[in-house]
C-alpha cells in the first residue's frame, strides 16, 4: 500500500495517520432511483486492480477528508486532493 | 449530598513526591496553562487568523484548516475564553480546553532524537521551522506537536492520553536520560 501520502495542508504523512474510507467514484443516485440503482451504490464495491480514487480521513492530523488518487499495484499515488475542493470541482 | 471537587493534574500520579533536578534533556509538565481551541466559521479563516495573531501573548497552534489551538501562559482559562470571544465573538466558535488537554514541554539537545522515535514527521530545523506546529501522531496518540525554540518542543495531547504518553516520552527519552517535572 502507498506509504506516504502528502497531504495538501499536513504535508507529507505515513498512511498510519489515516484511514481509508471508500470508494470516491461513486455517485449518489437520486432519491427517487430504483432500488437496483441504490442496492449498487449502498453495496456492490469493486475491487480493482490499478488506478483507484478513494476517500481518505486524515485522522491524526488535519482530521479532513481527502481524496486520493494511486495504484494498487504499483503503489504509487498520482494525487491527493482536499475533499471540498474535490467536490466543488466536480460541481462544475 | 455535598462532595469537595478537588482539582487535580492529568499527571499527579506520575510526577508524585520531591521534584529532582533537570537533567539536560527534560521533559517539563505545564501546571495550568490556559489552552482554547477555535474553529472558524466557513469563509473566515483568514479573518479570524489575523484576529488572533494581532495579539503578542497568545500561542496559536495550527491543527488544519481554519482550527487552531490557542496557547497563553499569562491568562487564567477564564480570562482567555473573554479574550477569545472578544477577539473573535461571531466569527469563530470558541472551546476551552484547559483542563482537557495536557501541556508537555521537551527540550534539549537530544530532542529531536527522543521524538524522531515515535513521530513521522521531518523535524531537521530547516524542515520544521520555528514556531510552525501540526497535528500529528506519536506512537498511537494523536498530539499537536510545535517547536517553540531552537531545541525545544510542545505537545499537546488529550487529557485522557497524557499518562500513556508520558510513559512514551519517557521510554523514548531513557538513552538521554530524561527528566522530567512541573513547570514551576
């Protein structure tokens, strides 16, 4: 697993100080979505092999939530982004 | 039924009987500092930084974005939470946490070395500069870590966790042989 993530207002941090909290790809279906569409987003997961965007918490620092970009298999980690700014962005 | 409340230190237990010396490396116990955190309402970080740090005598503490830790060794906890809110009434909310967090002091010329042990963070002075300050993780305890003087750094942990760490500390420190104490 990637090993050291930089934070954007920590700086450069062992993944110790984090948790990992899911996938970030998803997309909350609308309220009036059909139950496949919900039973899919609430439990079906993937388990990719490669680039995966998730959702970290930094919990022993900055206690935000960030969205991180990496490789599950190489380990190399392509972005880290502040959860708000990664929202706002994709407001767009 | 009426009971007396007795004040009394997270760490009374540990640092108990005549205080001994300090050795070179030495780990000092803050003895009620007053110590406040505020978070600032959305869109008013930088409003509410330059609010706090106008004031010489208050020590902020950076813990992320628009939260911080204010530290002040002349203010009673009483007299800071009145300056808080004067400083920054509408635009922050303002929590005192003097008797929820513990104040440890380290320093010396193996300071570095002691906290390099425990804490992944890059502490070369060029690196951690003077004054800066983050939240980090030393061993398994969340703490806020700041370096307040050429050899000398202050973490700041939960009150619940101050014993555990204390114990930390001082395994960490036994090579340098550490002292510890209250501050007087």
């Amino acid at each position: 697993m990637a090993s050291l993530i930089t934070c954007p207002h920590c700086g450069v941090r062992p993944k110790e100080e984090f948790t990992i909290r899911g996938d970030a790809s998803l997309v909350r279906p609308a309220p009036s979505a059909s139950d496949e569409a919900w039973h899919d987003y609430v439990y079906v997961r993937a388990n990719p092999r490669g680039r995966t965007v998730e959702h970290w918490h930094h919990v022993a620092g900055c206690r935000r939530f960030l969205v991180v970009e990496r490789d599950t298999v190489t380990h190399e980690v392509y972005s880290v982004v502040d959860g708000a700014t990664a929202a706002r962005e994709a407001q767009r | 039924m009426v009971r007396d409340y007795n004040n009394r230190h997270a760490l009374d237990q540990k640092l108990r009987g005549t205080p001994k010396p300090a050795h070179v490396d030495h780990l000092e116990v803050g003895h009620w500092q007053a110590i406040a955190t505020v978070l600032a309402h959305a869109g008013l970080d930088a409003a509410v930084q330059r609010a706090l740090s106008s004031t010489p005598d208050l020590s902020l503490r950076y813990c992320g974005p628009g939260e911080w830790l204010v530290v002040s060794q002349v203010d009673t906890p009483v007299g800071l939470m009145r300056r808080l809110d004067m400083l920054c009434g509408t635009q922050a909310h303002v929590i005192d946490q003097s008797d929820g967090r513990v104040l440890l002091r380290l320093s010396g010329p193996s300071a570095r070395q002691i906290l390099a042990k425990g804490i992944g963070v890059d502490l070369h002075p060029a690196a951690f500069a003077l004054g800066g300050s983050t939240n980090v993780l030393c061993g398994h305890i969340a703490i806020n870590l700041s370096r307040t003087g050429e050899d000398i750094f202050e973490l700041i942990v939960s009150r619940s966790f101050a014993e555990s760490l204390f114990e930390d500390l001082m395994t960490m420190g036994r090579p340098f042989d550490l002292s510890a104490a209250f501050s007087e």
